[in-house]
C-alpha cells in the first residue's frame, strides 16, 4: 500500500505570477528561430495567457528527427518574453539543460513524460536545482503509473522546489485510440484526491495529436476542476518542424480560451464539490470503458 506523500507545496496565488480565471500556458512545440517565437508571442500576448512556452530540445523517437535548435534557442525565447511581458517555459531532460536554462534566466521549467518515466533523470535533474527558487511543471509520465509520476513530484520537492505543478499530457498505449495519448482521467483525479495542494494543468495538445479535439478535450479538463491548460500554438503551424497536426494558430487559441465554460460556484440546488468530483470520476471511468470494451471482448462472436 502506497503512503501519502509529504509534500511542501506552494498554491498557484503565491507563485508571483498574473493568474486570472486559470493558469494557461501557450507557444509552439519548438524554438524554431527568433523569428517564429517572436512573432508567435506577440500574436499571443493579445488574449489571456499567462506565460509562453517553447521547446528548446525535443527528445525525438527515432534520429533524424527535428531535434531542437539547442541552447541558442533560450535567448530567442527569453526576448520574445520580455516583448510581451511574459514568463517563460521550457522542457529540461538533463542536468546541463537545467544550467542552460538558469543561466538564461528562464522562468519555468517543465519536466516532459519521458524524463519522468526515468527515476534517474529525474534525480539529476533534482540535484541540478537544489538551491534554486524556479517553479517546475512535471508531465505524466509515458506509461498510466500514478506512483511513478508521484515520485518524480517527490524528487523535486526534496530538492527544496515548493512550486511545482503537474501535467496531464495523456498516456501512450498500443491500442488504437481516438486520441494520440490515451488521457485515462483517473489517474489526475487519484492525483489530485491524494495531492489535493498540488496545481494540476491539462495538456490537450499532446493527449489529442490534432488541433480537431483540443477543444472538447480542454472543455472537458476544466470541467474536471484543473487549474489550467498548456497549449501549443504556433504562428504558421503547416510550416513548424515538429508536431504540425496538433498546433494551434493563435487565433485558434483566442478563440477556444473564449469559449471555454468555467465552472461556477453559484447557482440553485449546486451540489457539494465533493459529489460533483464523484460524479466526474464515474463518467471518466464510463467513458474508458466505451473506448476500452470493443477492443477487449469481441461481443459480436467473430
């Protein structure tokens, strides 16, 4: 039986950043040029965002692949922030990422879902921040294991960070799905009963694969209490490097953050929170199952 974990938490309010109604983190998948992530945050900076992120090194599948402009990247994304006025975001997957990015004065880090699957890594990425005051987002990792994103949340904790946020960014499976990364709800929502201080963000952009569901799907993590959504959104997404399919333009982004319905706390004959999440985790158990049945019994007999 898993222990509860001691953790040292710091709430979203104490994170000394402009948050309104959510946490809402958009920029393209990649760096590609200081062009593009200029460009890409000013286009942003006109609807409510509160920090733009952009990759620097992608850890591909297979070599070849676009792999990231490197280091150099960091100022065009440090510059591009400040034009606007915004912090920013960047994936760390090793220790010497972690001094790149400190040394150009990134504001966020995050920790991406096959990093987090590496207990390793993410000790030496621990290790690399210890004394220092930078908030980290830590993705879920690859495979749907609760306790192996939980470790790597307490790994970093120990390392003296107390903002620390986590991200759902869907899970991956053999079996063919609607979605790119299976998002098996249940597991955030066991995160946050059992990490009920711990902000939790949505990442639809990598849970769908295509820009055709972000929607319904970040509709329905707000609908599930999240504090947040961490989009991707490029100024020219038929000419990004990586991941075309699921980017946004940023009017896309404008729009869907504009048709997003939060949940209100008024209202006649509301239930009790505790119910409503009740209520959420049995339709998110429901809906698995939909997806879940056909593949694994054949009820038709052929």
């Amino acid at each position: 039986m898993s222990t509860e974990p001691n953790l040292r938490i710091n709430p979203l309010s104490e994170w000394g950043m402009p948050v309104r109604k959510k946490f809402l983190i958009a920029g393209p998948c990649s760096v590609e040029s200081e062009e593009q992530i200029l460009e890409t945050a000013v286009q942003l900076s006109a609807y409510e965002v509160t920090a733009i992120r952009g990759g620097i090194w992608k850890p591909r599948t297979r070599p070849g692949s676009f792999e990231g402009v490197g280091a150099r990247g960091l100022r065009w994304l440090k510059q591009a922030g400040n034009a606007v006025g915004l912090p920013v975001a960047t994936e760390a997957a090793k220790s010497s990422h972690v001094e790149e990015c400190l040394k150009a004065g990134v504001d966020i880090l995050w920790i991406g879902a096959r990093t987090t699957t590496n207990p390793f890594a993410v000790q030496e990425i621990a290790d690399a921040l210890r004394g220092v005051d930078i908030p980290v987002m830590i993705k879920n990792p690859m495979n749907p294991d609760l306790e192996l994103w939980i470790g790597a949340i307490e790994r970093i904790n120990k390392a003296g960070i107390s903002k620390i946020m986590a991200v759902h960014r869907g899970f991956s499976t053999y079996r063919e799905h609607l979605y790119r990364n299976r998002p098996i709800w249940r597991i955030p929502i066991e995160l946050r009963r059992r990490l009920p201080d711990l902000p939790l963000i949505c990442d639809p952009s990598h849970i769908c694969g295509t820009r055709n569901y972000i929607m319904a799907l970040a509709q329905q993590a707000i609908d599930f209490l999240f504090d947040g959504l961490m989009i991707e959104v490029h100024c020219a997404p038929p000419a990004s490097l990586s991941d075309a399919r699921q980017q946004l333009t940023p009017l896309q982004y404008g729009r869907l953050i504009n048709k997003l319905r939060y949940v209100s706390s008024d209202g006649p004959a509301r239930l009790p929170e505790e119910i409503k999440l009740l209520r959420k985790q049995i339709d998110a158990i429901d809906n698995d199952m939909i997806h879940f049945w056909p593949n694994e019994w054949n009820v038709s007999g052929t």
